[in-house]
C-alpha cells in the first residue's frame, strides 16, 4: 500500500466518523469538551496493547515531541467538536479541510523550506482554498467569524500535529509514533480536568446508553480513518505531507453523499439543510475546494 491509497482510505472512514460526531454533537453528548474527554481516554486505554508491538521509547527529545503532538490533537478535536457542535457539518469539515493545507504548507515552508517553494500554482491554489473555506462557511450569504473561529483555531492545530508527526516518523517507527501520540492524546484529555469548569461540564455530562453505541461505533470508524491517514504520513516523503491535507477533497466527495442520503431518509438527525441555494452554495464552494486541491495535488 502507498500513501495515496492509505490516505484515500483515511477519508472515507474520517467522513463516516464525522456524521456520528455530528448526531452525538447535536444530541446525546451535547458538550463538545464532554466528547473530546472521552476521545482522550479512549486513546491512552487503546495505546497500552500496542506497547508489545515494538514500542521503543530510547529517545527522550522524540518521546516530548510525540506526546506534544496527541497533546496538540486532542485539542484540534476539541475545536473540532465545537465547530460542529454549532454548525453545519457540511459547512465545517471542508472549512477546515480547506484551511488545514495552507498552514501545513506554511509551516513546512518555514521549518523544513527544502521540502517546498511557493509558487504561482500554489498562490492561486490558496486562493481557491480561502474562497471556497469562508464561501462553505457562510450562512446565508452573511460572514461570521464566530461560526468561522473554531474551524480556522482546529485546522491550524491539526497542521501543527501532521508537521510534528511527520518529524517523529522521520526518526521512530511506526507503532512507537502512534503509541505516542495516542497517549499524549489522554494525558491532554486527563489535562483538562485541572479546569474547574471543564471539569464540571465533563462531569455533568449523564451516560446515554444508545449514545455511548454510537460513541463507540464512530470511534471504531475513527480509529481506521487516524490509523491509515498516520501510516500515509508515515510512507510519504516530507514534501508529500501537504498533499495528504490536500486530499481531502475526496473525503468531501464521501461526506456530501453520505449528508445527501440522510438529509433525505432521516432529516432530524444530522440537522442539515442540503436543498435549493444551500445546496448550490455548498455545491460551488466545493467546487472551489476542490479546484484548489486539483492544483496541489498535480504539483510535484
């Protein structure tokens, strides 16, 4: 398997996760600080099995750096959750997807500048990115920074944990990294709690049986779609790191389809509205997106 089709693999489970995080987010588990909690835990419970795997843990720059990375995610998520906790989720994963390439592009331009010169494709590409991520943002045609804020705040963090990820992986091997980062992804949930008002927002929040089902079963969805999109990051070459944030058109392709098809069978439980000049804005603002991740993607 090469990283295209790991990544490609990624998103289509990442999409899949995203609807349940979008019916937990407007239903059962309605505090998104509540929900990354039980994100954070979940990871360092399933880190610990994979320590007989081939965990080597000799380097203790490498060991900060990866805790530092699922420390940084687990709060990408928490902006994440937020997002689609107060909009649409049609309207929020591309935002981010759109934003997340051109901080990663930045950020590998400005640490690692070898790996990648900008250029008047990438320029225009990043247009197209911005255009289309504030266009699939608005609602009815009116900009918000408040419905933009926590889209921009977790794209930005994901690209911090996709930059450091790629540099723990040019040192360690696979398991390790994800050892790492999933456990530094509980040690930022149990973090969390040091905040008297976190702390009892998580701690209010009742257990849901049918909810912690669907908890469980997008977190399953979730695992495979993180697991690939590491192992993409760990097959790809530096300079190739950008291009798997790029590809995300491909999880837009998956999530519209999957939105389209509940929006119709069952409308009350994503809560999206998918028809008239909605449906053309969102159409066209992928369009946008997407013609933005087209540039990229052919770049070499």
């Amino acid at each position: 398997m090469n990283w295209l089709m790991a990544t490609i693999l990624s998103y289509f489970f990442l999409a899949l996760v995203s609807l349940f995080d979008r019916y937990l987010l407007v239903g059962p588990i309605k505090n998104p600080f509540a929900y990354t909690f039980y994100v954070g835990i979940l990871w360092s419970l399933i880190s610990f099995p994979l320590i007989p795997f081939g965990v080597k843990l000799s380097n203790f720059q490498f060991l900060i750096l990866g805790l530092a990375a699922g420390f940084i995610r687990i709060f990408a998520i928490l902006f994440l959750a937020k997002a689609i906790s107060e909009s649409e989720i049609s309207r929020t994963i591309p935002a981010i997807g759109g934003l997340l390439p051109i901080f990663t592009f930045f950020l590998f331009l400005i640490f690692l500048p070898e790996t990648r010169v900008l250029n008047q494709f990438y320029l225009l590409a990043f247009l197209l990115l911005i255009f289309g991520s504030v266009f699939i943002s608005l609602e009815k045609f009116s900009f918000s920074f408040k419905k933009l804020k926590y889209p921009i705040f977790s794209s930005f963090l994901f690209a911090l944990n996709f930059f450091l990820t790629k540099i723990l992986y040019l040192k360690l091997n696979f398991i390790t990294g994800l050892f790492l980062i999933l456990f530094g992804g509980g040690m930022g949930a149990i973090f969390s709690l040091f905040f008297p008002k976190i702390k009892n927002q998580i701690l209010t929040q009742k257990p849901v049986p049918k909810a912690s089902f669907f908890f469980i079963l997008g977190q399953a969805f979730g695992g495979l779609g993180v697991l690939f999109q590491f192992f993409a990051l760990y097959l790809a070459k530096p300079n190739q790191v950008p291009l798997i944030n790029a590809l995300e058109g491909v999880r837009y392709v998956f999530l519209l389809f999957f939105v389209f098809i509940l929006s119709i069978l069952k409308p009350e439980i994503l809560k999206e509205e998918i028809r008239g000049k909605i449906l053309y804005q969102k159409i066209f603002a992928v369009l946008l997106i997407s013609s933005g991740l087209a540039i990229l993607s052919f770049q070499k």
